[in-house]
C-alpha cells in the first residue's frame, strides 16, 4: 500500500511539473521598453463626429498630450505609438520637436518614430499629437520609449517563412500578415531586400520566402494570396536572438476557370507622385495578390510595368497593360490598352465632348471606365446631383456619355452605401446605356489599399496568366461579360444555357433563373438577391458558416416578362474583421456609420421579349 501511494504521489508531481513546463509563457519585458500610456485613447473631434457606433471608447479630446519623466537619452532610440483609425496627417511632438507624423492608415498597427540622440529632457517631458485641418477619429496607445536604434529593436529574433502551393509544393508569391496577438500589426524588417515589400505587418514576397526579424514576443503569422485563396497561419514564439522556421501551404479555394482576374486601377508613387508604393514593390503586390492582367493607370501618363516584371522575374506570374487614368476636374477616366508611343490626352479638357473622343481616339483603346463616380473632386461629382438625375437615369451630359464601364466597386475608395453605385448603374441601363459594371481597387499604397481587393473577371481563357488573349479580354469589356468582386463572386445562368452578356430572345412562358455564389473560407455570404430591370425580384438568405468555393447555388423559376428586362445577381456577406484583408472605410464618407460588406455581382444576362428591339 505504501508504494502504491508513493507511486501516485510521484506521478502527480511529475504531471504537475510537466504542466508548469508547458504552461504558456508570457514574454519577459525587455527592460529597454518603457510604456509612457498604457491605455488606449480616443482622440479626434466630439462634434461632428468623424464615426460612431463602432467603438465604445469616449472621445478624449481634439489631440492627445502625455506628461512623463525621463532621463536625458545620449544615443538616438524610439517611439512605439500603436495607432488605429488614421486617415489624415497627425503631427508627433516631443518637447516641441516634430518626430514626424502618425503612419497614414485606418487598420490598428505600430508604428515607430525616431529620437534624436538628446531630444528627451531630464525629469518632465511632453508628447504631443497634433491634429489635422480635417476631422479624423482614431485611437492611440500604448505608447512606449524604446531605448534602441530601429535596426537594433527589431534584430530581437528571426522567423524564417516558407509558403507553397499545397496542390504542387511550388513556391508562391504571396502576402504575409504579422500581428500581436491582440490583432495589431507589428513593426518588422524582412530580407531579402530585394525581393520583399515591408510595411507594418505585412511583407509581400517574390516567390514565398522571407526572413522577418522582429522584437521577442509571440506573434500570428498568416499567409494569403488574395480572394481565390485561402489562409493559412501559424503562431510563433520569438526568442532573443533565436531563429526559427516556419512553413505554411496554400490552398487554392475559389475556381475561377475561364476568368481573367483584373485590377484596371492602379498606381504607383513612381509615376503617380503620391501613396507610398514604388514600381519595384507594385510588382510585388500584383503577384502576391494573385492578379493575372494589370492595367497601368498611373495619372495622366502611359507607364509600362512588363519590364519591372521580368526585372523581378515575375513576367510568368501575371500579364501587364499600359493604360491611363486621364484625371480631370470634370472626373477621372481609366483608358486601356494603349499603344507605345501614342500621345498622352490633354487632361485640362474638361468638356467631355472633345475629352471622351480624344480619349477614345488615342491608339490602342478599347475600353473607358468612369472611376469612382460617386467621389467629389475639384467639387465635381460625376454622379452626382447636379449632373445626374438617379431616380430618372438621365444624364446631364448623356449625348457625351461614351463609355464602356463603371465603377460600382473601387475598394480603395468605398462608399458608405455600397449600393449606392448600383443603383446609378441600374437607372443607366434602363435609359439605354450599355455600361459594364466593374470592380477595382485604386490602390496607391503597399498594403494602406490592397491591390486587388476590388477586382473584375473577366471571360477569357486564364490557363498561362502570361499569354492571356487580351482581345477576348476586351470584348469581355465591351458585351458586359464581366464579373465584379469584393471578396465574393457571383454567376448568373438562365435555363441551363444563357450566361453573363448573353441575350436571351424570345423565351417560353417561365424562366429557370441560377445563382451561384464563390468566395474563400475566411470570407462569409448571408444573402443573395436576383435584380430584374433594378428591382429585387427573388432574395434568399445563405447560411454559410466559412466553406471554401461554392457557397451557394439557388435556382428561381420566374415567369417571363413582359418587357425587354436585365437579370442581375448580388450576393454579400459580413466583412472580414482580421489585419489580414480589411475593407477600407469610405473615403467620402455620407454617413458616420460604416458596416463593412463584401460584395460579388454579375453583369446583365438580356430577356428580350420584343418590346422596343
């Protein structure tokens, strides 16, 4: 009996002991790491306020000032400001020193500012935040002083990152999101230099491999290639001065066969002259991103990015096109493709009679979109009131009115009504205009706006994104057989045969109407709606709790109409909540409530049943 008990007694001290080893361990304060504001505050304007509803947290004050004691810094060091919300240009001052400005970015990140070797004082000292002329709402803390260079604070620890096609083992360019575990971007440094694009959390990637040096702590290491894939992700514990290896597969969720993957609004701070993306990293995030055709629509100028890409050996990976966004004060259009040498459009024109031909007539075009046509620039809105009637469809300017698309979706320039741009669209369909709607991101910037977070697919053969048939791409444009995607897609077939931008003419007595709905596992769909001639004719709510691919396939039987009618399909979902694909705010708000949706839409399939051929 006695070495029965003592028996259980050792196993019970061996199992607590095993326990204590495993037991989850918090990181070890780096003693060179002082928090000077420990909470998180809310800064900006009371009244108008910027947004509500989506954060609890009091409005503090108009700008943020932190008293704190320290000691004079002989050696240059740092300042940790975890920031979220910050669209506009907030000053950061300490002792009446700019230290520069916050990172220009809504998503809840850290960002790192330098100190001057003596820019601390001994005993009390001051750090200011500044706000903008415009109102922006945003939420600061923790902040901390960091006594080491950038280059020393982030040399903590090494992950080693590796990320493959799960269906081959092929190597993949691919975009990398690290987060503490409260879901804020880190700041980190990646190597190799020249095959990586870094910003706070993010590291896009050649050919799927990076080395990421960060501060000891423990992380959440996610990889993804954009809508057509899923994620992946792996905790990771970094240790001083430790190194550790880190593999992750991909695996490809949404069949897009037959579809051309297109972001036709793109720019680079190369050529456009502002956001923060150089041609070298743009390459990057098109490929990691997982595009197939990018159109070059840098601000009045023809740019090229084929020779960027077989500089970065990605020339296989995607197809590139030279076009341009012809920006006027009477509205900015994307023209695609153009021809090399052709002339560049006066961009002073603001009449679209001579603007839309001149366009139109420049070598190589084929396809005009109208961009974000609801946004104000110069205080004119292409959409808007005073140019548009919206409950009509008739355009003030609808003799001029020659083009081949519109934005209904520009990721990088959201709406705060996300249907609002298809109910333009609709009401310009029922005056006669045959408008392709489509999808896009606008994007300047590394990861402030993904590329390819709105998109277009396009129906044409997409087996070698190399050697796209770019004339079917066009058409594609022109008869509407066009897809748009906002992190969901959408397909429309009417009596097992008619497809998007086919015309049906004269059908029987009812009509067998299919929608099927695609997104990746990390995206949801909880709705669908069939739209005939702009009003919604069926609805179904989807229970989708996460599955990759096909999410829903619902089938309509719906008489025939009495009139020439378009059939189009909408389905959305609540927006992702993850650092890892966030939705941008509006960014011409009309309301201070903001719901992120993701969105995948169809183009028209045409009934025609005689009236007014």
């Amino acid at each position: 009996m006695r070495h029965r008990i003592a028996f259980v007694v050792s196993l019970l001290v061996l199992l607590v002991a095993i326990t204590w080893l495993l037991r989850p361990r918090r990181a070890m304060e780096d003693p060179r790491r002082v928090v000077i504001q420990a909470e998180a505050v809310r800064i900006g304007p009371e009244s108008p306020r910027e947004w509500a509803g989506d954060n609890p947290r009091p409005i503090a004050g108009p700008r943020f000032e932190k008293a704190f004691t320290a000691k004079v810094n002989a050696e240059a060091g740092l300042l940790s400001i975890c920031q979220e919300g910050v669209k506009r240009n907030w000053g950061v001052f300490l002792n009446d020193r700019k230290l520069g400005t916050l990172a220009t970015d809504e998503t809840s990140l850290e960002h790192l500012l330098g100190i001057p070797a003596g820019a601390l004082r001994e005993g009390e000292n001051l750090l200011r935040l500044e706000p903008p002329k415009d109102p922006d709402d945003i939420v600061i803390g923790p902040i901390a002083l960091i006594g080491a260079t950038r280059g020393e604070w982030l040399a903590g620890g090494r992950v080693n990152v590796v990320v493959t096609d799960a269906a081959g083992g092929a190597a993949l360019p691919c975009r990398l999101t690290v987060t503490r575990p409260d879901g804020t971007l880190v700041a980190l440094e990646a190597s190799p230099e020249n095959e990586v694009a870094v910003r706070a959390g993010v590291v896009y990637t050649r050919q799927g491999r990076a080395t990421l040096s960060l501060p000891a702590g423990e992380y959440l290491v996610q990889a993804g290639r954009g809508f057509e894939w899923g994620l992946a992700g792996a905790k990771v514990r970094v240790e001083p001065g430790g190194s550790r290896d880190l593999a992750l597969s991909l695996v490809r969720e949404v069949d897009t066969s037959g579809w051309v993957a297109v972001d036709s609004h793109i720019h680079t701070l190369t050529h456009s002259g502002h956001g923060d993306a150089t041609l070298r990293e743009r390459i990057l995030t098109i490929a990691g991103e997982g595009i197939e055709l990018a159109v070059a629509t840098e601000h009045n100028h023809h740019a090229d990015y084929a020779p960027a890409a077989a500089a970065a050996g990605l020339q296989g990976e995607f197809a590139t096109v030279v076009g341009n966004e012809v920006t006027t004060k009477q509205g900015h259009f994307n023209a695609f493709p153009i021809a090399a040498g052709a002339p560049v459009v006066n961009h002073l024109e603001t009449d679209w009679a001579k603007l839309l031909p001149a366009i139109r007539a420049t070598p190589g075009v084929r396809v005009i979109t109208l961009n974000h046509p609801r946004d104000a620039h110069s205080g004119f809105v292409p959409l808007g009131e005073a140019e548009f009637n919206a409950a009509t469809g008739i355009h003030r300017r609808a003799a001029d009115f020659k083009i081949d698309a519109i934005e209904v979706i520009t990721s990088g320039a959201m709406q705060s009504d996300i249907g609002l741009l298809y109910r333009d669209w609709f009401a310009l369909l029922k005056q006669g205009h045959r408008i392709s709607a489509v999808g896009s991101s606008d994007s300047h910037d590394v990861t402030r706006f993904l590329l390819g977070q709105g998109r277009t697919y396009v129906a044409a053969p997409d087996e070698d994104p190399s050697r796209i048939d770019l004339d079917r791409v066009w058409s594609g444009y022109e008869e509407g057989r066009v897809r748009v995607s906002l992190g969901l897609l959408a397909d429309l077939r009417v009596d097992g045969k008619y497809g998007i931008g086919d015309r049906v003419a004269n059908p029987g007595a009812s009509l067998k109407v299919e929608a099927i709905v695609s997104g990746p596992s990390w995206t949801r769909a909880d709705h669908v709606a069939l739209y005939a001639n702009g009003e919604v004719l069926r609805e179904e709510t989807i229970d989708d709790r996460g599955r990759a691919g096909e999410k829903a396939r619902v089938t309509w039987e719906i008489p025939r109409p009495d009139k020439d009618t378009f059939l189009v399909v909408i389905a959305t979902g609540p927006g992702p909540t993850g650092a890892f694909w966030p939705i941008p705010r509006p960014y011409q708000p009309s309301s201070p409530v903001f719901t992120p949706r993701v969105v995948g839409s169809t183009n028209p399939v045409w009934i025609e049943v005689g009236e007014n051929r």
